[in-house]
C-alpha cells in the first residue's frame, strides 16, 4: 500500500487507513496488480490461445466487462468500508450473497500458494543467474528436470513464502510497497530493453506479427474463456482485493479516471511482457507448435535462451529475474495480506494466528503444487497436474462465479443507482450508460458462457 497513508475513523468505530490520494491510490493498486500475472501468465496464455486474436479478445474484454467491475467493486469497497465478506453482508444477510462475499475473499488464499511455487521457481532462476549459470538455465530440459527432480522446487518454494510470511508478521508491508515503486519503472525500462531485444533477433519479427496481428483462425472458445480468466487474474479483479482497497479509498478521488490508469499501467507492462517472449519464442524454435503450447514454462524456458544468446546475459538474467521476483513478491504479500484479514475480520482471529493460519494453509496447498510436478507426479485431478488444476479452479471456476455474485449485487440488491452515486460523489461519471449495460447484459453473458466452457472442458466435451 502507498506509504503516504493515512487513517481514519470509519462509522464502525475502528481506525481504517486510506490512500492519501489518486496517485497513492493508483500506485497501491497497480503494485498489486502488476505481478506474475503479467511477466508470467500473459504471455504464456498469449502464445497458445491464438497471438494477435487472444490480445483483441482480452482488451475487448478488459475496456468493457472488466472496466464494470472494477468499478463496481471499488465502489462498493469505498461506500461500506468493509472488504468483502462484510461488504456483501452490509447489503443482504440471505445466503447466496453470504456465499458471495466468501468466494471472493477465499480465491486468493488459493492463489498465494500456487503463486508462491511459481515465485520460488523465480528466486531459483535468480540465485542460477548469480552463480553464473547463464548457459545452463538455457539448456533445453534444464526446466523441466529442475520442476521434477523432487524436492528442488519445494525448497525454493518455501524460500519464497517464508519470505512472504516474515513480511507479514513483520507488518514491513508499506516498506516493500514503497520498494516496489522504485522497482516498478525499473522493470518497465528493463523491459523495453529486453523487448527491444528479442523482437530484432533474426526471425522474430514473425513473432510480433503473431503477437499483435488477429488472425481469426486460431480463434476458439477458449480463447475467450482463457481471456477472461486471465483479466481477473491480471487486474486483481473478482478476489476481493478491489473491495478492500476501495474501502481505504479517499471520497474525493475519481474511480473512473484511477481505473483507467489501473488498467492502461497493467496492460502496458503484459504487452511489454508479450513483446519480449513471443518474439524470441520465433527467434529461436521458428514458432514451433509445441513450444507456442508450452504454458507456464514458457517463460523460464525461452527467456533464458535469449539471455545466454546476447552480450551481458547474466547481467540481464540477474535484473529480469531480481524484478519480477520482486514484482511477485509485492502480488503474494498482497493476496496473502487479504486472506490475512478477512481471517482477522471474521474469524476474530489476533493477527499473529491469522498469520500463522494462513502460512499453513499456503505450505500445505503450495506443497502439494510444487511436488506435482515431482514426486506426486501421478496426481493428476481432471487431467490437470495440482498447479495447473489450482490455477483453473480459482480463475475459470471461482473468478466467475465471485464476479455473478458481485453482479447480482449491484443490479438486484444495491442498485445500479447506488453504485453510481457513489462514483459521482468524486466528479461526473462519464460512462455511466455503458456501465450499467454492461453490468446489466454483458457481464452476466461473458460470465455463464465462462463457466460453462469451463464446464464442458472439465467434462471433456471442449479443449483448452
Ligand atoms: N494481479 C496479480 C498478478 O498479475 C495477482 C494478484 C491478484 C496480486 C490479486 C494481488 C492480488 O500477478
């Protein structure tokens, strides 16, 4: 959160913090969405569901449903001070909202664990980098050997959440926050660099044509169902962060105008993410089919290449790996500081048990997902490993059905006019009108189609 924050008496009595204003407000926001999700996700999801189409989709998406919702989240996260099972609660006590407001503070106590796995995997890529080994990480199955050899990854892993864990004990969150925001533009400059990079190596230029030209034949459904998942994943939409931060969120600041700076700071940097991947996936496999359908490796496998191919690769390595490892960690100590609260809000729990509860809950969890790819490599659930499976369960199952809830409760219960009152308290909502279409029709039609993609993929019956 923004270190220049400050606190107030909400009507509940208890001393609640806000931003001190936009900027500190958009700083915070951005800083947790700017994560894995970007750096890691985007790209990989890009290269396999169809290049230029999936991006269109996603910014389709993202300027429309996902503007909706972070709007209404926020709004209702400004107007009753509550994160989200209070939220919800302030509106309806009826079951299916209870329900509600739960699934979107419980997503992200899903999430930290397998994050963290992912972040481990990136602390080891870094510590390689520092020891020289800028050859080896680019050798074809270093990867794959590293994630399966047993207990490697379990140890970076716990590496990672511990650090994760000491933060939060230590309550240091606004120093890493703070950290972060230098971090940031470095990243974004890193980036450029690197992209600049990897789109003038000989063949790459395939890459970006890939990358940003929609071609409608890779189109499928589940470009849309992987672009959707992804949105909520990217922006933070859907997990109840959005409630929460709302709720430190100063009366006089413009949600409009801050959810755009969210969503175009994000998108930048996933782009910048897509540009510095896909291209070197061309450069160096000639877009072979099979590496584009990589996955979550994607990263860890192509970066890597690339590096070891220029001129102060371990250098670079150390940099790239150093700030998405910091990107990662400000996201996981976000997603876990959320689950913290909600423990703390409506367990009563001290914050120290809260604390202690949820670093169990992410050993547990997050163990299993890191020794899926290893010694529980027989455990596959709907023909997922256990990463894969958490990863789908929370974005293509979870993310909609939190995302209806938080539709229904706008439309049927607090009503459109309220939310909008809201956003006009701060300056004129210029949206308005497409906001309350979209949150009246589109959302609920992006939303059950979502879900029963999903549906029938788990059945079977559609690919991913
Ligand atoms: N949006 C983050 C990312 O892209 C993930 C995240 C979600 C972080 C929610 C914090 C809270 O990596």
């Amino acid at each position: 959160m923004a270190g220049n924050e400050k606190t107030t008496s909400s009507h509940t009595g208890k001393k609640r913090s806000t931003f001190s204003g936009k900027l500190g407000y958009v700083l915070a926001v951005a800083g947790s969405a700017v994560g894995l999700g970007n750096i890691w996700r985007f790209p990989y999801l890009a290269a396999k569901y169809g290049g230029g189409i999936f991006l269109l989709t996603y910014l389709i998406l993202m300027l429309t449903f996902g503007y909706a919702l972070i709007v209404s989240e926020t709004a209702l996260g400004r107007m009753t001070k509550k994160s989200p099972v209070g939220a919800f609660q302030a509106f309806s006590e009826k079951l299916p909202f209870k329900l509600g407001g739960w699934i979107n503070a419980v997503i992200p106590m899903l999430i930290v664990p397998y994050y963290s796995v992912i972040g481990g995997w990136v602390v080891k890529y870094l510590f390689e980098y520092l020891r020289g080994g800028t050859q080896v990480l680019a050798q074809d199955d270093y990867f794959t050997g590293f994630i399966s050899d047993g207990i490697s990854a379990e140890v970076w892993f716990l590496l990672f959440s511990l650090v994760v864990i000491v933060v939060l004990f230590a309550g240091v969150k606004h120093g890493v926050e703070r950290v972060s925001k230098v971090m940031m533009p470095l990243l974004v400059i890193l980036a450029v660099f690197v992209a600049g990079y990897s789109m003038t190596r000989p063949g790459a230029l395939e890459g970006v044509k890939y990358f940003l030209i929609p071609n409608f034949e890779n189109f499928s459904w589940m470009t849309v169902v992987a672009a959707m998942g992804q949105m909520f994943y990217s922006l933070s939409i859907a997990m109840g962060i959005l409630y929460t931060y709302g709720s430190y969120m100063k009366k006089e600041v413009d949600i409009e105008q801050s959810t755009a700076q969210v969503e175009i700071f994000d998108t930048g940097i996933a782009m910048l993410a897509g540009l510095m991947i896909i291209p070197a996936v061309f450069a160096f496999s000639g877009g072979d089919p099979d590496t584009l359908q990589a996955g979550p490796s994607l990263m860890f496998i192509t970066i890597p290449k690339v590096f070891a191919s220029m001129g102060f690769g371990t250098g670079a390595g150390i940099m790239f790996f150093l700030l998405v490892l910091l990107a990662a960690l400000t996201s996981a100590i976000s997603l876990a500081e959320s689950g913290v609260s909600t423990f703390e809000d409506q367990l009563g729990l001290s914050r120290h048990k809260a604390t202690v509860l949820m670093g169990v809950i992410m050993v547990l969890l997050g163990s299993a997902s890191a020794l899926g790819f290893g010694v529980l490599d027989f455990v596959k659930v709907i023909g997922m490993s256990i990463l894969d499976f958490f990863d789908f369960l929370t974005n293509s199952l979870m993310m909609p059905v939190a995302a209806l809830a938080t539709c229904l409760l706008v439309t049927r219960v607090a009503g459109l006019d309220q939310v909008i009152q809201e956003v006009e308290q701060s300056s004129r909502f210029k949206r308005k009108k497409m906001y309350c279409f979209f949150m009246k029709y589109l959302a609920p039609i992006c939303i059950v189609i979502i879900l029963l993609s999903s549906i029938a993929n788990v059945f079977g019956w559609i690919t991913m």
